[in-house]
C-alpha cells in the first residue's frame, strides 16, 4: 500500500514540473516578439531572412494598402505604396 501512494505521488510530481516547464516554455516565447515592416518586398524578405537566422518564426503577415479615396488615384501618387507588416515570435 504503502508503495502505491509514492508512486502515485511521484506520477504527479513528474507531472506538475513538466507543466511548469511548458508553462514557462512558452510564457517565454509569447514574450519575444518582433515586427517586420516596410513597403519594399525584397527589403522585408530580407529582414525575414536574418530574422529567421537568429531563431525567429513568422506568425503572421498583413498587408496595408493605400486607398485612392477622393484624393487622387495611383497614378497621381506613384511614390505612395503600402506597408507590408510581419509579426514574427522567437
């Protein structure tokens, strides 16, 4: 009887500090993030790059484009383009 009780107790403390390391796992990598931006696509592929290098991962990738609205089209703004934003987490 008296072996059953340390085994189970032994089966939930292997448990508990497992726990507490993913825990800990992955409170750390929630807590280094980083963006990427730019409106050149070479330039932010090659921040990806050297991101990717130091063990960062992309979680997400959005787009920003710029709207003609009432001010004018493209082709009166040529030099405005959108901003392309990555979030990446180490």
């Amino acid at each position: 009887m008296k072996n059953n009780i340390v085994t189970i107790v032994a089966i939930v403390a292997l448990f508990l500090l497992s726990f507490d390391k993913a825990t800990s796992l992955l409170t750390n990598r929630s807590k280094q993030q980083i963006i990427v931006h730019g409106t050149s696509a070479t330039m932010v592929i090659n921040q990806i790059n050297q991101m990717y290098s130091q063990g960062y991962r992309v979680m997400s990738i959005v787009s920003q484009s710029v709207s003609s609205g009432s001010h004018g089209t493209y082709t009166d703004y040529p030099e405005r383009t959108g901003e392309i934003i990555v979030i990446m987490e180490k």
